[in-house]
C-alpha cells in the first residue's frame, strides 16, 4: 500500500501532466486550424500541409488517450484503487507510478499486454 504522501506527490504528478497535455492540445487545435486557413500555394504546398495536418492529428490523438489515462488514474485514487494492477490485482510499484504516474499494469502484466498487443 502506497503512503499518502506518496499518492499525494503522484497525484500533483498527474495534475501537472493533465495541465501540460491541454495546454499543448489546444496549441496543436489552434496550429491545425492555421494551416487549414491557409490554402495558399502550389500542389506541394498543399501536400506538405495536408502531412502537418495528419502529423499533428495523430499526436492529438496520443495527447488524448493520455489525457484520457490520466483522468482513469485520478478516479482511481478518488476511489482508492490506484496503484492496483488492473491485470492481476496486485500493487503497481512506486517506482513504476514515479515513472509513469498513470500505468494501469505492474511491471508483468505490462509485458503481457504488449505481447498481447503485437499478436
């Protein structure tokens, strides 16, 4: 069982994360909007926008999922489930939640889950 100092420290972790992520999503929305505005230019112009746009659109996706994560990970704290693998049950380590305040998985069952993924 982690310390409350220690959820209270990966919970500000989170926060700041949550806080970053939109900043930079609303800087990717608004950066998205401007190339769109501007049509100018030749065929490669508009190749080179339409890659930036699709470039752009996938880390938004990430930024997110992420978001999306981050937002499980602080219900679970609410809850009083965080650190809980949610594979196995077990305890998520700290040093695994220092590292990514936000894991769903201990150390193991992360590595199942990407196999798994892959197949």
């Amino acid at each position: 069982m982690l310390k409350k100092e220690h959820i209270e420290e990966l919970k500000t972790q989170l926060l700041d994360k949550k806080q970053k992520l939109l900043e930079e999503a609303s800087i990717s929305q608004n950066f998205i909007e401007e190339l769109h505005s501007d049509t100018k230019g030749d065929e490669a112009d508009i190749a080179e926008i339409s890659l930036d746009t699709h470039n752009l659109s996938l880390l938004r996706e990430k930024q997110v999922e992420e978001l999306r994560e981050i937002e499980h990970a602080l219900k679970k704290i609410e809850n009083g489930t965080y650190n809980v693998c949610e594979m196995c049950d077990e305890p998520v380590g700290l040093k695994r939640l220092r590292a990514k305040p936000h894991a769903k998985y201990c150390i193991e069952c992360r590595g199942i889950f990407e196999k798994e993924q892959k197949s």
